[in-house]
C-alpha cells in the first residue's frame, strides 16, 4: 500500500485470522499477537531469543528496529531478515510470472503509486545492505559474529488463487493500490495465468 508521511497501514483483519490459523494448524499455539507498527513496539530487553522480519525490513525504519533489535535480544540470539530476492520480478524465470508487471503497460492504470523510497514513517530510507545497517547497529560489536548474507532457494507451486492472493497482500498490486480498477485487473489476470495453468496450478517461483 502507498503510504503518506505518518500514515500508518494496518494489515487486513483477514490476514492476521490467516497467519493465527496457519501456526494453529502447525501445532503452534504459544504465540501473543500483536497488531501495529513496529517502530511503536514496548518489548522488554533481553526479551528474545530470535527477531525476524518477514519481506518487510526495507518497509520499516531500519536504522532503528535493528537498534532496538539489538536491546531486545539476549546473548546468543539471532535477528534474520527473511527478504526476498526481487531479481525475479525484473527478469522472470518463467512466462508466467511475467503477467502481473503488463497490466500497467497495457492500460489499467493503479489508482495510487507504490512508494518504494520511503519506510513506513515517512523517512527516507538509508541506501545500505541489511548487513551494512545491523552492522551499523551494533550487532558485529555485540558479538553476533555472523553479520552475514545468505541464500536458501525455495521452490514452490502456485494455485492461481495463492498468486493472485499474494498480490493483494503486497504493496505495488494491492486492492487499494489499483482502486476502482481491481475487479478488471483481477479478472484479465486470471485468465492470462489459466493460460499457462488450464488446472488452476502455477509452476515453480523461486
């Protein structure tokens, strides 16, 4: 979603009923969910053994979550910064994941413009790699030796609907970013993915 200075987004109802579901459906139940933005959170120091962001670091203040990171964590903790790799969207492995970037191109116009320089307080974001930033944080000198980039592919299968789902949870094809127009999107969008999975299955996205 495209945020203003100080505006503040709060995630769907819905998404948060999702994630709560899936960890029960996992067998993980010991989880106290807490809903708003990260910069604003009052955790104790030394409270966790592990922080980790989902594909969300370079949306918030990075700066400071990795220093209040930092207090929140106990010796011999980790902070992981779970990112994706987004060469993939600029050059596709494969036809299909190509389709949502032509909608813009071929005429449907989003309602609002993704924000891609500014973290979710209106900041400017600082030009550093995550490691660069935890670094600057002080994790390096507090003795997480490891301060490193790592790789792990993953490979998995898309059903048409998961992929069009996982759009509207991002910021640059949400159903707010194209407004009025989604329902057309959506609908052109589904026919082109049909074409390339008649059964309703996608191929392998890494």
């Amino acid at each position: 979603m495209c945020l203003k200075d100080n505006e503040v987004a709060a995630p769907p109802a819905e998404m948060v009923a999702m994630a709560r579901q899936n960890a029960l459906d996992r067998g993980i139940g010991r989880i106290r969910w807490l809903v708003g933005r990260a910069e604003n959170a009052d955790i104790p120091e030394e409270h966790f053994g592990r922080v980790a962001t989902g594909r969300a670091f370079h949306r918030l203040n990075r700066p400071l979550i990795a220093q209040q990171s930092l207090r929140w964590s106990r010796s011999g903790g980790h902070f992981v910064d779970l990112g994706a790799d987004p060469s993939g969207l600029s050059k596709p492995p494969e036809p299909w994941v190509a389709a949502p970037p032509r909608y813009t191109s071929a005429g449907c116009r989003p309602r609002k413009s993704a924000t891609t320089s500014a973290c979710s307080s209106g900041l400017e974001q600082p030009r550093a790699t995550p490691q660069t930033v935890l670094a600057d944080a002080g994790f390096a000198d507090a003795g997480f030796a490891d301060v490193a980039k790592h790789e792990f592919p993953i490979h998995r299968v898309w059903e048409i609907d998961q992929f069009i789902g996982y759009l509207c949870s991002t910021s640059y094809s949400s159903r707010e970013f194209w407004g009025d127009a989604w329902d057309g999107v959506e609908s052109d969008l589904r026919a082109t993915l049909t074409t390339f999975a008649p059964a309703g299955h996608g191929h392998r996205l890494p």
